[in-house]
C-alpha cells in the first residue's frame, strides 16, 4: 500500500493553481506540451504581484531582519562585490560578524549597484507560501530570489542559468533581451561560466525576445537561455522563481546508486583483484556483468523520494503554538496535516521530511485519512493518535 497527500501528486493535480491563475495564460495543459523546458515565454499582465513582494518588503529585510549572508549578494556591470564590503558585526548581544550593513548596501545601492535578496522562500512569507504551492504543482523544487536594481543600470553580463525561471515583474521596468542556448538543458554542474566564449559571441546576435517587462508580466525561460537585463528610467524589482527540475540524468544518479548500494553486498565484487594485475583485463567483463544485474534490479523507489524530501522543507511550524495543542488537545480539536511535508504512506510506515513513523494495523485508516489535507476532528481520527503525529510534527492545529 502506497498512499500520497493528493496535492504533492502531480498526476492528481488540476488546473486552477497558482501556475494558471497568475502565471501564464495559454493553461496547463499547452503549457506542459508546448513550453516547459523548450522556449521562452512572455506573458502579459498577467497578475498584481504586490501581495507577494514589494519596495517596502525589501527595506524590510535589509534594514530590520538582521540578515546574513549568503542571503543577499550585491552585483554591479557583472561583478560580484565581496560580502566584507556590505557586512557588519551585529553589536552587543549577538557574536554575529556577518550581519548586512544597512548604510553600506544604502551606498552601493546608490552607486548603481544591485540587491540580489536570495532564498526569499525562506525569509519572506508570502513569497514562500507561492513557492510552495508552485513546487506542488510543478512536481519539483523551487527557490525565490528578488532583484532589485537602479535606474538605467544592469547587475549581471549574459549568461544563462541551471534552471529553468519564472521572472515575476514587481515594481518600475527592465529590458530583458533573450537568446537562445548554446548549450541545451545544462545540468548544474555545467554553469554558463565554462562556455563564456560561446555565450558571449551568441549575445551578439539577434535576439529571441527584446522586451521591457512592465508589473505584472512574466517571462518564463528554461535552463540554457541567454538573458541580460537593464533597468529602465526608474528602480527596478523583480522576482525570480528558480525551479530545480529533476532530469533522466538526475534519476540515473539514483539508480547508479541504489546499484552501487547492492554491489556492497555481493562478495565477488568485494574480492581482490589477482596479485599482480596491471590491466582491468576481464575483470572489466564481470563487473560490468554484475553492475547491469544489479541496474537492472534496482528499486529506486525509496530513494528518489527520500532526495526529494531533502531538497525541500515543511511549512513552518510555531514551536508553543504546537505545545498548547498537545497539552490542550481533545475529541473537539481540529488538525490538518503540515503543508509541504512530502508525506507518504508506504505499508506501514509513515515517511515524510521530518522523519518517519511506523503504525499499527488499526492505526492505518486513520493515517490515511489524515494524509488528505483536509481538516480532521480529534475524536474522528483518535486522540492518542493525533497527540502522537502532533509531537511528531507531522499534524498542525487548525485555528478555530
């Protein structure tokens, strides 16, 4: 028995979600088909971005979250700054040497540099909660960053990234100028820095897409396209949604594991070679025998979705919130399961990102119900069970 939370399976999603409503018009369905991981994109006004980011959101981090790196960077004519150049200690109380500086980022800012705030999916809720629900749907992981850059300035030369994007134009305008790959679908260990030649001499030409985003539009561009963009006549914020797309190569790295991981166990692999061998000779022969037997067998069921629980993280969950729940709980209580928990329900174990749990036959019913996302009475699922997938942080209290 195998049981997944419905809307962490990508085969049981529906439209109507936030890749849909708010970033792209054609549907799904010819999206999936015609676009996702194949060209570029443009789509116009396509939402009002202001809940999800904003200028006030950005002095927000800067100036009042206490910040470190890496999650900003500061960029400027393609140069990356040195974050000693934009860090301060963090004053008394707290042994921090690595906070951002404020007044320094002000002055960068203000000489034509620009903010990169990386890892919003972690800093920044309503950014994070998008993030979540477009990994759900999309079946891969994303991550957020935002840009924001001065008037008639540019942070990065062309260049292409390792995953595919979503830009979401925020606030003011950028001219994005695309072009086409000169390496098709490069896997992350081939970043755009070992191809500068090609990228740059490719830049020359005539461009794919030559636009000015203006607050609304989104330009979505697989891994391998070219892009360069420059503010226009006013401040500029942008967000990026990086997605981390699993590829054939990525599941071959699991079975050549979950292959490997079997080899352990078969005692002529783990025999010596004959005294004195200065040459594979046949051994070659048997080993590529046995490592094809074991590809061959190998189940990598378990595995990829143990990577893929570790490439994200669970919703977010309030420490004496939770405690008031375990302490208050009742038949009249009412839980859900944790958004963003990968939980799945595999004979009787109970595997998700926080760990796993093992169940009783009778527990089963309960469990399964629980995994449907929906809010569960106490009474109905059982109290001791509840208690026990509440200190697990595995169900969350709904507020009444």
């Amino acid at each position: 028995m195998s049981t997944t939370r419905r809307d962490q399976d990508p085969d049981a999603l529906e439209s109507g979600g936030v890749l849909d409503s708010r970033l792209i018009k054609i549907g799904r369905e010819r999206f999936a088909g015609d676009v996702w991981g194949r060209t570029a994109l443009l789509t116009r006004g396509t939402s009002d971005f202001s809940d999800l980011f904003s200028a006030e959101a950005v002095d927000e981090l800067i100036s009042r979250r206490g910040l470190r790196t890496p999650f900003l960077r500061v960029a400027k004519g393609g140069t990356t700054f040195p974050d000693s150049s934009f860090t301060s200690p963090a004053g008394v109380g707290a042994t921090i040497s690595d906070q951002l500086d404020d007044t320094a980022l002000w002055r960068k800012f203000a000489d034509g540099a620009t903010l990169v705030l990386q890892a919003l999916h972690r800093t920044w809720e309503p950014v994070a909660d998008f993030s979540s629900r477009l990994s759900t749907e999309l079946g891969h992981p994303v991550q957020s960053n935002a840009y924001i850059t001065p008037p008639q300035n540019r942070g990065f030369d062309d260049h292409y990234d390792v995953h595919d994007v979503f830009v979401l134009q925020i606030e003011g305008t950028k001219r994005w100028i695309i072009h086409e790959p000169v390496h098709t679908d490069p896997l992350r260990d081939q970043p755009w820095t070992g191809r500068r030649s090609a990228v740059a001499e490719a830049a020359k030409g005539e461009a794919y897409i030559d636009t000015v985003l203006e607050p609304g539009d989104v330009l979505y561009l697989p891994r391998g396209w070219l892009h360069a963009a420059q503010a226009q006549g006013e401040v500029s914020i942008h967000l990026t949604l990086g997605i981390h797309s699993w590829t054939r190569y990525a599941l071959a790295e699991q079975l050549a594991q979950a292959a490997l991981a079997a080899l352990c166990d078969d005692p002529e692999m783990r025999r010596t070679l004959p005294l004195g061998v200065d040459g594979p000779n046949g051994e070659i022969d048997v080993v590529r025998g046995r490592l094809a037997a074991a590809l061959a067998e190998a189940d990598t069921t378990a595995l990829f979705h143990r990577t893929r629980r570790g490439q994200g993280r669970p919703a977010p969950l309030g420490p004496l919130a939770q405690l008031a729940a375990v302490d208050g709980l009742s038949p009249e209580s009412v839980v859900r399961l944790r958004d963003a928990l990968e939980a799945r329900l595999e004979g009787r174990r109970l595997t998700t990102r926080v760990g796993w749990l093992d169940f009783p036959d009778a527990d089963l019913p309960s469990v399964m119900c629980a995994l449907d996302g929906e809010n569960h009475a106490a009474g109905d699922l059982g109290v001791e069970l509840v208690e026990r997938l509440l200190r697990a942080g595995v169900l969350v209290p709904v507020e009444q």
